[in-house]
C-alpha cells in the first residue's frame, strides 16, 4: 500500500469516521462485516472480523449475521465468511 493510502486509512477512516458519534464501535463493526460479507470482500474481512470481537459481538452473534446474509448475498458468500470466522474463532 502507498504511504498516503495508509496514512488516509488510519487517520480518515479508523480516526475521524470510526470515532464519530451517533453509532457504537460495535455497531460500526456490525455494519462493517455486513458489508464486506455481502460485497465478497473476503481480503478484508478477517481483520473486521476479529475487530468486531474487540469491539463486543460475540463469535455465535457474528455467524448468526453471516448466516442471515447467506439469504441476501449468496450461500457461497456466506459460506466462505463462515469458514474464515472459524479459522479465526475455531470452535472449543
């Protein structure tokens, strides 16, 4: 990535617009996955995903999100969403 991409995703996006108000960080991180989900955005996604656990939602609330997605984006979108959130979070 070039230094200005870089310099714009941490001080645009994961500052000002992630720091706004009128929604939670785990509200945003919801919003986040679901678009990256529904996009097939897979590159992305891993690292939302484990964002999204900081930021509160649970593994069981996340698959739950992907699951409902598979009937809007596609079943093998959501497929692969799953399986990269069980990479992540492995069952215990």
């Amino acid at each position: 990535m070039s230094n200005k991409f870089t310099e714009l995703t941490r001080d645009v996006l994961f500052a000002d617009i992630w720091e706004r108000e009128g929604l939670s960080p785990r509200e945003r991180s919801l919003i986040t996955v679901a678009a990256l989900v529904a996009m097939y955005r897979l590159e992305q996604l891993p690292f939302h995903l484990q964002r999204a656990v900081g930021n509160g939602l649970s593994v069981e609330e996340l698959g739950e999100v992907i699951t409902h997605l598979a009937f809007y984006s596609g079943w093998p979108t959501a497929a692969s969403a799953l399986n990269l959130l069980a990479a992540i979070h492995p069952a215990e």
